[in-house]
C-alpha cells in the first residue's frame, strides 16, 4: 500500500515541477546595460551556439530556435532598443513552444536568462 501511495505522490511532484518550470519558461527577462547595440548584439550572437540554434521567424529583432531532432525547439526572441540617455536595454523571452500535458516541452527555454545573465555580467570596456 504505502509504495502506490509513494507512486502518487512522485508523479504529482513531477507534475508540480513541470508546472514550476513552465511558468519560469514563460517569463520575459530584460536588463538595461552601458554596452552599445552593436556589443550587445555580438554578445547574443556568441551565447547562441551554431550547432543547437538555427535563425527562425518571430516578433523579436533576433529570433532563434533550438534544434530538435523533431522540430520541436522553442524559439527564443530578442528586442534591442537604446534609450534616451544613451544606454541600450534588451528583452528577451519565448516566443514560440511546444506544449505536453500543459507543459512546456521544448528544449532550450533556459537561454532566454542566459542571455540577459551574460550581458550583465559583460565587461564594460
């Protein structure tokens, strides 16, 4: 008795975690940094890896989709806009995805913080 009722509650905390992780994949992330437009956008070029990222369509500036053997990768957008006092700020998030069971099951939804992460982190020069 006590493993069906360990069973149950395994699979509701997969099901909670999948949950968790669907509505951190769903966030949007964006910074405002001193690093021109042109730094910024090299900085984006570099976290996105030829070998797992192809160029896709989508509403951001920058639009690249995770490659999957089926086709399935999420695709992560990115705005770059510079403001009036001469600093740039930058948006990323999904924008496109594949759901199972309610829940996010593309690859490489991460990348859109990782984005923002590595260009806080850029030296400034």
């Amino acid at each position: 008795m006590w493993i069906l009722v360990l069973l149950i509650v395994v699979i509701i905390g997969l099901f909670a975690l999948g949950f968790w992780q669907t509505a951190r994949a769903k966030r949007q992330h964006e910074t405002v940094t001193a690093l021109s437009p042109a730094r910024v956008r090299a900085i984006i070029d570099d976290s996105f890896g030829k070998l797992f990222w192809a160029p896709a369509s989508g509403p951001g500036q920058i639009n690249m989709q995770r490659r999957t053997p089926n086709g399935s990768g999420a695709t992560i957008s990115v705005d770059i806009t510079s403001t009036a006092d001469g600093k740039t700020h930058v948006q990323s998030w999904m924008s496109a995805w594949r759901t199972r069971y309610g829940m996010v099951a593309s690859g490489g939804w991460q990348m859109a913080k990782k984005i923002v992460d590595r260009i806080d982190q850029a030296p400034t020069r």
